[in-house]
C-alpha cells in the first residue's frame, strides 16, 4: 500500500485593505448593492424613505432649475432672508440644469440637513448648498434654512492636470 499524500487544505487569498477606485469591487459579493454617488456630495439621497421629503426636494430642484427658489416651501422666516440673499443672483446666474441631493441627515428636534449640488449648463459651472428641513403642523416638509453658493457657478472649474483619486487632499 501506499502512503496517501498529505494535502495542505486551502488557503484563500488576502484581501489587500488598500483596495480604492474601480477595484475596490473586487471585494463586493454579488448581490451587494452600491448607491448613486456624487464625487462633491458623496453618497445621494434614498428616494424610498419619505415620499413627502421627495416631493419637498423635487419642488425644490424644480424651482431652482426655473431660476426662482420654492417660496412655498419655505417658512416665513426663511423666506425674508432667501429673498435678500438670492433672489436677484439666482435671476443672474447661468441656466441651471440639474440638482443633486446627498443622503439626509438627521439633526436634533427631529428635522434633515441635506446637502445639494447645483449643476449649471457647462460642466465646468457648479455650486454647493445646503438645507435645513423639518415637519410643519400639516406633516409636509418645510425649509427653515437655505444656504446657496451661487458666486461658485460664475467661477471656471477647469483642472490643470488630470484627476487623480489617489492625490486628493484630505481634511
């Protein structure tokens, strides 16, 4: 008879914890899911949670886009101010073509903070906000607070040299 050769069981490969960029799917199994993201904002926001906070963001975007900001959306305070503030520069800037929201995030009294990203008709044209929502008497979403870059969407975005996700400055 002979002796049975002793086999070594099987090893499986490391996973490298540097992974970034497009190979980091290598990771994911199958049936992972990976959300839409903005490289400015991050992750964007979950339309399956609320549907009165999506129809608060897309009157919002629609208004923005129409060159305006959502007057019924806003709280009698808020209103005061983006009025001041934005009116007459929003009226200015470049057509706006598209908003971007970040995933909501919850802020104390029970109200979100999201991020967004303003999109304007060239790519190189794009300006940050945020705001401040929270439930009014009747349930639907009320803005209490609005901050807009609209002096980023005159500013040139051009890059001297190529992206490079690895060289990105940190915080």
């Amino acid at each position: 008879m002979k002796p049975v050769a002793k086999t070594a069981p099987a090893t499986k490969a490391p996973v490298a914890p540097s992974l970034a960029g497009i190979d980091r799917h290598l990771t994911y199994r199958p049936f992972d899911t990976i959300d839409a993201g903005d490289f400015v904002l991050g992750a964007l926001v979950d339309r399956s949670n609320d549907p009165s906070l999506d129809a608060m963001l897309d009157a919002t975007a629609a208004t923005l886009i129409k060159g305006t900001l959502p007057y019924d959306r806003l709280d009698e305070d808020t209103t005061t101010v983006a009025m001041a503030l934005y009116e007459q520069p929003l009226k200015a800037a470049a057509p706006i073509l598209s908003v971007r929201f970040a995933r909501r995030q919850p802020v104390p009294g029970g109200g979100v903070a999201i991020g967004f990203r303003i999109l304007a008709d060239t790519p190189l044209h794009s300006s940050q906000g945020l705001l401040l929502a929270n439930r009014g008497t009747g349930g639907a979403w009320i803005i209490e607070h609005l901050e807009l870059d609209l002096d980023a969407l005159k500013t040139d975005r051009a890059r001297e040299h190529p992206w490079d996700p690895y060289n990105t400055p940190g915080p």
